[in-house]
C-alpha cells in the first residue's frame, strides 16, 4: 500500500510544499516512484513523518529532527521514551502557563488587579480575594454587587493605597471614639458613620442610607466581618451597627 503526496498531505496535515522539502533535504524521502517519476509514500514513511512532525511540534530544527531519526544507535522505543519525557514536560509547562492565566483572569474578574508584590504592599497578609466567592455567591447579579466590580477592576496600586489609609484614619478616628465611651448616637459618631458610608459610596458602589443600615446589622450577624471591626477595639462592631442605624434615622428626618 502507497500513497501519493497529495494523499500523504491530506493525512498529516501538512502542505505538499512541506513534503517536497523534506525530500529535498533528505529528511524523508519517499520509499516509491510511480511509472511517472511521482512520488509514493509507504507506512514507514508515513511512521517517519510523524515522528519529524512530533519533533517539529516541540520547536526542534529539522536538522536536528533528521540527526534524532538517523541516529544508529536509536530504536523505536528510545524514540518513545524521548517523546513521552519532552511531552510530560511540555504538559507541565502548559499547565503551568494555565494556571498563571486562569489566575489572571480570575484576579481581573474579581478586581484585584496586581502583583503579589504589590498585593502585600497594600494589604500585607490580609488576601483581599478570599471573600470573592463567596461575595459573588451572596451579592452577584445584583447592581452593587456588578457596580462594585466594574469600579474596581479599574484601580491601580496607588488608588488601593488611598482606600488602605482612609480606612485605616476612618478606624483610628472610630476606635478611639468607643474607647472615649462616646454614644454611637453621639453627632461625632453619625458624622463617622456617615463617613463610612461615603467611602463605600466613592470606592465601590453608590451606598444608600438604608443599605448601609444593612451592612451594619451584617457586621454583627456576620463573625468575619464582625471580627474585622472587633480587631479595631472593642465593641466596634455593635457600636458602629447602633450609629449608622442612628445617622439613618438622623438623615430620614431631614437633618
């Protein structure tokens, strides 16, 4: 059984130009001539083709591709052992380069849009993405949750740094409030609650006085969140929930 160049090209994929130089070269010359001088390509060479085409893959030379098949000293199974470790290591990489991709994808999906470096730079061990999932599940679909994302798929380092001091002024000025033992329906409180607000309202997505009131019984009812505003003293957490509650009645009535 033979096979013309045409057929052969057909098969492999390959272009007719492509066997035509490989025959020039010497690289695979086919094992039968037609009455007509035509070229007639046998199962060996076919078998051959594919292990040139395998290597060609991998980015090998064609020299170097005919110096692997005409090595003497090699048999088929050598040849299938060198695949299988150059193709176990080209999967390694790709899944690699994949991961590093996915990653990226996600990172830009969820708006974090930086290096590690400069993640731990802005946020030191504190990941911001490890409430992304679930912050997706709770909140996705709904217009904060899609106004947040677009806004933040935006920032740059620089903007994350100006989020982290204001948050980190806003919890200052906060902490030391409730520890001076000032009422959460003190004015300086609403006026720090209001703050909050505003900072949600610039940074992430538009915060009405009644979401906000939502975020504050969520930052009690919720122990990460609860444990993030009990890290900046006690008793933050019901105290800020009790002001922004406060700043919302104070609001609704028009002062």
């Amino acid at each position: 059984m033979s096979y013309s160049v045409g057929q052969v090209a057909g098969f492999a994929g390959v272009t007719v130009r492509a066997l035509h130089h490989y025959d020039e070269i010497g690289l695979l010359a086919p094992g039968e001539r037609s009455h007509a001088g035509h070229r007639r390509y046998s199962d060996a060479d076919l078998d051959r083709l594919q292990q040139i085409l395998f290597y060609r893959e991998l980015g090998f030379p064609l020299d170097e591709v005919a110096a692997l098949l005409d090595d003497p000293e090699a048999d088929p199974r050598a040849h299938l052992r060198r695949q299988h470790e150059l193709l176990t290591a080209r999967i390694e990489k790709l899944q690699k380069m994949a991961a590093a991709v996915e990653h990226a994808m996600e990172a830009r999906k969820m708006g974090i849009n930086l290096t590690p470096e400069e993640k731990f730079e802005v946020f030191g061990d504190d990941d911001p993405e490890k409430y992304n999932e679930e912050a997706e599940q709770r909140w996705g679909g709904t217009w904060t949750y899609e106004q947040s994302q677009k806004r933040v798929a935006r920032y740059t380092k620089d903007d994350w740094l100006r989020i982290k001091e204001e948050t980190t002024a806003w919890s200052e000025r906060y902490g030391a409030l409730v520890a001076q033992g000032v009422p959460a329906v003190d004015e300086r409180a609403m006026d720090l609650a209001e703050q909050h607000r505003q900072h949600i309202t610039k940074w992430f997505f538009d915060c009405p006085y009644k979401i906000h009131q939502g975020l504050g019984e969520m930052y009690v009812s919720d122990e990460r969140f609860k444990a993030f505003y009990e890290a900046i003293g006690p008793g933050v957490a019901e105290h800020l929930r009790d002001a922004i509650t406060a700043n919302t009645e104070r609001h609704s009535h028009g002062a």
